[in-house]
C-alpha cells in the first residue's frame, strides 16, 4: 500500500492544471476537477492519500460517466494520470460506469429515464415522475418493484451532477457494504459536497446583487427626490425586506424604523401605509425575539388596521396573524388561538382555502394546536397546509417546506417516526437547495432531523447534524438565540445518550442558564413547540 503526502498531491495538481474541490480529512481524500472552461473528457479526481488509491471520474462519448479506480499509485504515476487520465492501464484498475445505457420511461415508454429511486431503480422520466402518487407522509412506490421508499425521488438529467451523484449513492447504499463500495461512496459524497459549495457561493452572489441593486435604487430616490418622498419611502422597505429574506435582520431594522418615521411624519399614525409598516418593523422585532418592542407595534397596527380598514380587510387579517404569533412565542396560547381562527375563517371567505395567505394561517393554526397537545385537530390542518401549497406554490417553495417541516414534527411528536423522517428530510433538502446551509430556517431543519435521529439512538447520524446546527446557530443567530439554545440543548442530550458526560455538561449549563436569562422555563415550553420545533 502507498501512502502519499497531501501536499505532495496538491503540487502535482497545480502543476496539471486542476483545482482542489474538496478535502476530507477523516477519509484521507483530496478531489480535484479542471476549470469550468476546460472541456476535457476528465470531470474529477480522487486521491486516497493514505492508500494511494486514484479515482478518476471521465466523460466517456459512448458509456457515459464512468469512475476509472487505480490503486497503488506513487507520484511519479500520480503524474501522468492528472495530465492524460485515460493512461489507466489494466494493471491495477478497476472500472465503473456510473451512469448506465438509459432505459425508456416504463410509464410513457417514450422518453428516457432520468429519475432513480432509492430502490435502485431508474424507470422514470422526469415528467411521468411528478405524476408519481406521494402521500403526505412523503412515501412513493416503485412503479417496478412496489417498493414504498422513505426518502424523496431524486431527479437527475444528463447534465446534473449533483442529482446524478445523488442517485449514485442510493444505489450504492442498497448494495452489500465493500470497501470499493465505500470508496464510490465517499466519491459520490464529494461531489454532492461541491456542488452544494457551488450553489452557496452563487446564491451569495446573487444576494449581494439583489442588494446592491437596491441599494443603488434607493441612493438614486435620496438624491433627487429627498429622504422622506413616498417613492424614497417605499425604495427604504424594498431593501429592507430584502435584508430581512436574507436573514440580514440586524441591517434591515434600521430601514424598517426610517421608513416608519417618515410615514408618521409625513401622512400620519393611521394612514394605512403608515400602519403597513407599524406592523413590518414588529414583525422583524418578532423575528428577532425582541418580543417586548414588537408587542405595542402590533397592537397597534390591529387596533388602527381594525378602526380604519375594517375586520376583514386583508391588511386588518394579516396584523391580526402576526399579533397571534407574538402571543405564541410569548407563550400566551389562549389569546392567541380565537386570532388565528378569526384569520382563517377571514381569509377563507375573502380569498379561498388555497390562497397563499390562506394556507399560512391554516398552517399556524396547526403549530399553535399542536402546541396545546391537540393533535386530533392539528393534523388536519398542517396536512390541508402541506397539499394546498404543494398545489399552489409548489414542493420547493420556502413556505411549502415549513409546512412540511411542520407536519414532520407533528408526526414526530405522535411517535411515528417513519412517516416523520422523510418529510424532515425533504424540508432539510429544500431548504438547503433554496436557503443554503446557514439560512435560520434550515438551520433549524437540521436540528429537527438531527433530533429525531437522536430519538431513534442513531446516534451516528444525529451526530454531525447536531454539531452543524450549533456551530450555524452560533455564526448566524448568535449564543444566546432561542434556536441556538434550543440546537445546545440537542447536542448536550446527544453527548449524554453517547455516555461523554464530560463533554455534555458545560453545553446543558449553557443552554440552561441561557434559557434562565431570556424567559421562564414554562413559556419556553410553549414558544418552542408553538414554533415548530420538536
């Protein structure tokens, strides 16, 4: 067996041209691709430095994608195989098509199957696949097999890497545990790793240029209209609700409280634009827990939506809604309750059961009822959530993945975890693909699916999920943030059942004492349940 040294590896890749693209150490694997411009037959490299062993991912025009394996390989050779990859002799190497022949779709029998189940089959187009019958509980059945699968259908196209080393994995974890297996394994995981880095670096890009975009618009209103014109008004709140998507609260804040005060000033306290952002500066305080700022707000902006708008005016509903979810994070159930069920019989009247709005509220209802351990009557509703915006929105919408996270947990809480996993499953996969990795919301789906691994003692699984979690929440929300606490909290339980006492003690007195310092352990109960977390 040759073992060769990292950085020895790194200069040879430099000197061919290719970049590094992911690293494990644990695995004792460096993998590097050539530049996006480079059109060569070689997509990616895998050098097991403890071993020696070399996989080589190459584009083949007649076999597809295929993983060419090289053990024993020394730098000299390590050379020659970075600058010409198809200098894989037989000696020594072993090869794999990963992508094979497609067959046509079983359903249309016209199209290719580009949709592989984690049966291990691939009988789908991607067209007949979103016909495919789910359940809300996110099962599908194998249209070969009959086999019902917990986790989602991945779609792949010929030119989708990430869901093409997706599919790889699956089929590779149905087969019999081999140290080559675990090898194409570890492979197919780097590339899902890259992948996933790629599209965080773009969505990053794309946010710093929605930003600045906005930015430049608002700059331009300041200069030639003045700081208090209602166009410059309403340029203030579009950046600042942009920062708020963006989870960027702490820089939204002080645009959300410039534009309110110029409403005041310039149409006054009731003016319905002016009672609009009375309500959006409250919401962001929610969000930010300031509970005790945000209250006066959206009372405020009820009693003036209420005075000058009417009790079924969709502004009045929506101050309405966001004051109930105030009185649920304060814990305050019972005066939160009769708020959402005036929302939702209002919005059901004005706007329909499938209205956007509509489903947010009926989805609220179901977390707060759930929070009152009724869950007879919450699960109707989080399912009628979950198929309205499936229907309406999509699966991938941020607001269709809350509502499955939520359903998920409410599965959770009723002690069945196999209808649970894999709906948090695909909310952590959404949110990742749509929020990126340290968005709050998916900060969250982490933690949720790492709790529900700890409570079924895998505590392998639940591991790295956990520590991603709080090392996010830390980053993002910061160490005192309800959610941050709330992820401690899980991963001191998780360092207990391992039997580290040691480690698990100083992470359980801070989430205590943290949790001692923001509230009273009973409404904590209560905030956190009503917030969706199990």
């Amino acid at each position: 067996m040759t073992q060769l040294r990292p950085d020895d590896v790194r200069r040879v890749a430099e000197a061919a041209g290719l970049h590094e693209i992911y690293c494990n150490q644990t695995s004792c694997v460096i993998s590097f691709a050539p530049d996006e411009d480079d059109f060569s037959a070689l997509s990616r490299i895998n050098v097991y430095y403890s071993t020696g062993t070399v996989a080589t991912s190459l584009e083949d025009p007649r076999q597809g994608k295929t993983l060419l394996f090289r053990r024993d390989v020394d730098i000299p050779l390590l050379r020659e195989l970075m600058r010409e990859p198809r200098l894989h002799t037989s000696k020594g190497d072993h090869q794999r098509n990963v992508r094979p022949r497609r067959e046509p779709c079983v359903v249309c029998l016209d199209k290719q199957s580009h949709v592989t189940l984690v049966c291990g089959h691939t009988a789908l187009c991607n067209g007949c696949a979103d016909q495919l019958p789910r359940g809300f509980d996110g099962l599908v059945t194998c249209p070969l097999c009959r086999a019902r699968s917990g986790l989602s259908i991945i779609k792949g196209s010929p030119g989708n890497e990430e869901a093409e080393a997706l599919a790889q994995v699956a089929v590779l974890r149905a087969q019999a545990a081999t140290a080559e297996i675990a090898e194409q394994i570890e492979a197919a995981e780097g590339v899902i790793v890259a992948c996933r880095k790629r599209r965080e670096d773009e969505m990053r890009r794309e946010a710093e240029q929605q930003r600045e975009r906005r930015a430049d618009e608002l700059a331009g209103y300041r200069a030639t209209l003045g700081d208090t014109h209602p166009d410059t008004l309403k340029s203030i709140i579009s950046l600042g609700a942009l920062l708020q998507a963006q989870g960027d609260l702490a820089a939204a804040e002080p645009l959300l409280r410039e534009a309110l005060a110029g409403r005041r000033a310039t149409l006054g306290d009731t003016h319905p634009d002016t009672l609009e952002s009375i309500n959006d500066l409250g919401v962001l305080l929610l969000d930010q827990d300031d509970l005790a700022a945000a209250e006066p707000l959206l009372r405020e902006a009820v009693a003036g939506c209420r005075a000058t708008l009417g009790n079924t005016h969709q502004d009045t509903l929506t101050s309405i809604n966001d004051l109930g979810a105030l009185l649920r994070a304060q814990g305050d159930l019972a005066a939160a309750e009769p708020l959402l069920r005036e929302v939702v019989a209002g919005r059901r009247a004005t706007l329909g059961g499938t209205h956007p709005d509509t489903l947010k509220t009926i989805n609220d209802l179901g977390v707060l009822l759930q929070a009152q351990d009724d869950m007879a009557a919450a699960e109707p509703l989080l399912r009628e959530a979950v198929a309205g915006y499936c229907e309406t929105l999509g699966e991938t919408h941020p607001d269709t993945l809350t509502s499955i996270n939520n359903l998920g947990v409410l599965l959770q809480a009723q002690d069945d975890p196999a209808a649970a996993e894999p709906l948090l499953r695909d909310a952590l996969a959404g949110r990742r693909a749509t929020l990126g990795d340290t968005h709050p919301d998916t900060l969250e789906s982490i933690n949720n699916l790492g709790v529900l691994l700890l409570d079924q003692d895998d505590l392998a699984a639940a591991e790295p999920l956990l520590r991603e979690a709080v090392a996010g929440c830390r980053a993002t929300l910061g160490d005192t943030h309800p959610h941050t606490l709330k992820s401690i909290m899980s991963l001191g339980a998780l360092l207990r059942a391992q039997g580290d006492l040691a480690a698990a003690e100083p992470l359980l007195r801070e989430a205590l004492a943290g949790y001692r310092e923001i509230t009273d352990l009973d409404s904590m109960d209560a905030a956190e349940s009503a917030d969706g977390q199990p």
